[in-house]
C-alpha cells in the first residue's frame, strides 16, 4: 500500500505526533514522547527518507540559512496519499477524497436508490473509481455507516438501512482492491474532532450529534472511549421530561422524543396534519408560529438539559454540538444557554459549547481519518 509501510510502534508515535500536532521541532519532539535525541534520529531517519515526513523551514528563518539546519522542524507530507470517506444514508452516498492531515480535496456523491448490501457495495465501488481517476494514489477506504459496527469491518446492525450482520468492508474490498475500515459514523466523526477538529489537544471532550438521532461520543485523556451500546440508540431512554411527547422515535419525554428531526416533524404532523421540513419548522418558530414555536422550544429546553447533564457528568473542556440539526441553535440558541445555566451550579464554570455547522460531507471526512488512523498509522483508538 505504501512504501514506508509498516511502520513500527516508535515510529508510528512520532507520525502520529507529528500528524497531529505538527510541525514540530526535534527537541519538542523528543520532550514530547520522552526520547533521548539519539533514539529520535534513528526513528525519524528512516521516515524522512522514505518521504512520509521532511524537513520544513523555521518560520522567520532567513532563506539563506535554511538548507541544512538541525533544528528545522519536521512534517507530515500531507498529500503523499490520499484516502476515501463515504458516509451512507438511507437514501445518499456522500463522498470525499482528504490528504494525510483530513484536508477534503475532492466530493461526490451519488443517490442510494436500495438498500440490498451487494448494490450498496457496487455503488462505493463505482464511486472509489471515478474518484480514483483524478487521485490515483488512493491508499484506502473509510465508510461511516448509522448503526451497530463490529470489529471495524461488519455492520452488525443498522435500522437506517435495515441491515444485520453485513460483511461490508470485505464486500468493497473485494470490488476495489484497496483496504476498508468500517466503524459507526459518529464514532468516526469523533475521531475526526479529537485529531483535526474541534477536540484537538484536549484532555476531555464530547461530542453532542442532532438529527435524525441523537449521537454522542466521549473523549478520555485524548481518547475516544468506544462503548458496546454505540449507537444502539442513544437519548432513547434518556427522560427529558416525564410528560413530554410519545413519539416514534423514543420513549416518552427522552431527549430524542423532544430533539430528533422525526420525532419533531412528527410532532408537527400530529398537531396541524401538515408534513413539514425540520427548516420550514425553524422558520415558522423564528416568525412566532404558535406550535411551531412550541415544539421548537421544548426541543431548545432539552437540548440544554442534555448539555449540562453531560457536563455535570462528564466534566468535559469542550462540547462540541454537530449533525444536520444545529440549526436549532440560530432560532432558541439563547433558551438552550438559559437552560443549561439553570441546570448547573451558580458558581460552575461555563460550559464550553461550540457549535459545527455541518453536513454530510463531514461524517464521510471521519470515516477518512479511520482510515487514516487504522489503516496507515496502525494506530488501535478503540
């Protein structure tokens, strides 16, 4: 797949680092993974030369006595190759093409008109190669998917696309040759923020996902904690409000009875029998609708309940809110903070909310850095 693959424990902690957190002097280096300078060259020697990483200016440095300088930081050689994202939903397939450091150069996406996994697989296939066209040096392939994954390679379950105990990885590798990791989409999303993102360099962080569920991931001491229950439903059970709505989508009250997009169309539905888009919904809040503005602010009430429950709990630096749904936060952004206040301490420290303004092309983003993660570094994050 590469040719400074595979790379060995040492080596691997200092692609990582420096992929990461780059590009770093040999001295931060070395404090950083508390190696002796000797130790370093012999890791970094092997890697420079195979052309994963190189030597970059100091900034500031006078041109003339760069070449040849010691201290010059070393980086990551982002565009060596290029990697595949796709994010499947019920009825789309979206797709990236992103460097070694997650940048998306390329998009595409296609309509998902089925749900057999052998038609799914030919349509990631199809896709990899008009995408492989312009970026032939494709060392592998992520795939978010909603639903229950195990062992990064089956899709144990998934009622968006009603599948159970679909081989998927083995099924595009079979079509396209190149390596597959598969993982559950908002697991991968979350690897994204901690590595490029939002959770970069923090201790303790969360990730908070609206749309069609709820999704939520925890970051421990850099690392996403991976849990048997992902995304089994999260928010289902989650009580809210006793006495809130019975929806489709959770038990009574829970946090995505009140928060999901269905279950606040459905609402609406139930109420005025008009079928409206979850925007049409903000909109009509934002104007004073009655119920609209109704359904809207109990979702706004919830969503910070949630938020300061998680930080109660949890005691993250940072919450990262994302997912197709955040457009709550224009319309009652300020109900959400109101609330989140009225369910801490007085004297807490306020709660690191930082909102994404996101799509789909995001999520196929994180299944690429899985495959950044998993599939080059070697790099085991579960």
């Amino acid at each position: 797949m590469s040719s400074w693959l595979p790379l060995s424990p040492g080596e691997r902690s200092v692609a990582i680092e420096i992929l990461v957190h780059g590009p770093l002097s040999r001295t931060e280096l070395a404090r950083r993974l508390d190696l002796s300078q000797g130790s370093l060259t012999r890791l970094t020697k092997p890697l420079i030369e195979s052309g994963l990483l190189v030597e970059v200016p100091e900034a500031g440095t006078p041109a003339e006595v760069r070449q040849g300088r010691p201290s010059q930081p070393l980086d990551i050689v982002a565009e060596s190759r290029a990697f595949l994202g796709f994010k499947i939903t019920d009825d789309m397939v979206y797709g990236v093409v992103t460097t070694l450091r997650s940048d998306v150069v390329a998009r595409l996406d296609r309509p998902l008109t089925g749900h057999d996994p052998e038609a799914v697989a030919d349509l990631l296939a199809q896709m990899t190669a008009e995408l492989a066209a312009g970026h032939p040096a494709l060392a592998g392939i992520g795939i978010g998917v909603g639903g229950l994954v195990r062992e990064r390679a089956v899709v144990g379950e998934s009622p968006f696309l009603r599948w159970r105990d679909v081989p998927l990885a083995e099924l595009v590798r079979e079509r396209t040759g190149l390596p597959v990791v598969v993982e559950n989409d908002v697991a991968a999303l979350v690897e994204a923020e901690t590595w490029f993102g939002a959770g970069r360099g923090l201790d303790r962080f969360v990730v908070l996902t609206i749309g069609a569920g709820i999704g939520y991931g925890l970051v421990l001491g850099g690392r996403r904690v991976p849990y048997p229950e992902e995304d089994r439903g999260f928010g289902r059970h989650l009580i809210i409000n006793p006495h809130g709505p019975l929806t489709p989508n959770g038990e009574r009250g829970s946090a995505a009875s009140l928060l999901a997009i269905p279950s606040i169309r459905y609402q609406i539905r139930a109420a005025t029998g008009r079928d409206a888009t979850y925007e049409e919904i903000l909109a009509g809040a934002a104007a004073g609708e009655p119920m609209a503005s109704r359904v809207i602010d109990e979702a706004a009430r919830a969503l910070g309940t949630l938020v300061a429950q998680i930080a109660n709990f949890a005691m993250p630096q940072k919450i990262l809110l994302a997912g197709e749904g955040v457009g709550l936060m224009d319309v009652a952004g300020d109900t959400v903070r109101e609330t989140i206040a009225a369910h801490r301490h007085p004297l807490a420290a306020p709660v690191g909310l930082e909102t994404k303004v996101s799509d789909f092309h995001d999520w196929a983003r994180g299944a690429a850095v899985l495959a950044i993660q998993v599939l080059v570094l070697g790099a085991d994050r579960a």
